[in-house]
C-alpha cells in the first residue's frame, strides 16, 4: 500500500468526516480530546482504504460495523481487509455500531484501555 497522500484521498477522507454514521458521530465526541494521551484520528487514509479510527503510533484501526457488514459478501471483504491490514503491520479492531449506541462512552473508555495496555 502507498504511504504517501494522494489528494484524492485526503479529499475524500473530508469527505467522509462529513458524512459519518451516528455511532462514529457519537464515538468520536469521546475520542477527539485524546483521552489516556492517546491520539485517535478519524476517517484516516491507508492506501485505498479509510479507516473509521486510527491510532498511529500503535498502528491500530478501529472499525465500527453495523449491519451492513453482515450481509452479502460484506463479511468477506471485511476480512481480506483486515488481513491486507495485518500485512502491513496494522492491528484492527471491529467493534459493533450496536454497542456503541448502547454506550458510546464505555466503548470509548474501552478502547483506551485497550491501546493503554499495547
């Protein structure tokens, strides 16, 4: 996967910030003020892919999947996804759109012990 930005990508990652589903919406109003010290970006740019959240310096991404990424051959492709990520040294962590409705901040608080714990 290229590393550097394409302006296409960072054109359509703002794109993407604009658009982002209620469960990022309410995800991200947790992550942006870097809870634990640690940096979450959103809608970040990996080559083609874009990510909901990244963690940079982990090399972590976080999913949010909601029902779409059950139907189809959306599982499928979620998972060469993932694995193309993992060739390129990313960790990726799905979490449920589901669960972050429940309780967006205790999903929040989780991720951050979870990327305080790598």
């Amino acid at each position: 996967m290229p590393r550097r930005k394409e302006p296409r990508n960072t054109a359509r990652a703002r794109h993407l910030r604009s658009k982002m589903s209620l469960p990022e919406v309410l995800l991200w109003r947790h992550l942006r003020r870097e809870p634990g010290g640690i940096k979450f970006r959103r809608q970040h740019s990996i080559g083609d892919y874009f990510l909901d959240f990244y963690v940079a310096n982990l090399r972590l991404a976080i999913e949010v999947d909601g029902k779409a990424h059950d139907m189809g051959d959306q599982p499928e492709h979620d998972e060469a996804r993932s694995a193309l990520l993992h060739c390129e040294g990313i960790e990726v962590v799905r979490v449920a759109a589901t669960e972050v409705l429940r309780s967006p901040k205790d999903v929040a608080e989780t991720l951050v012990r979870y990327c305080q714990s790598k």
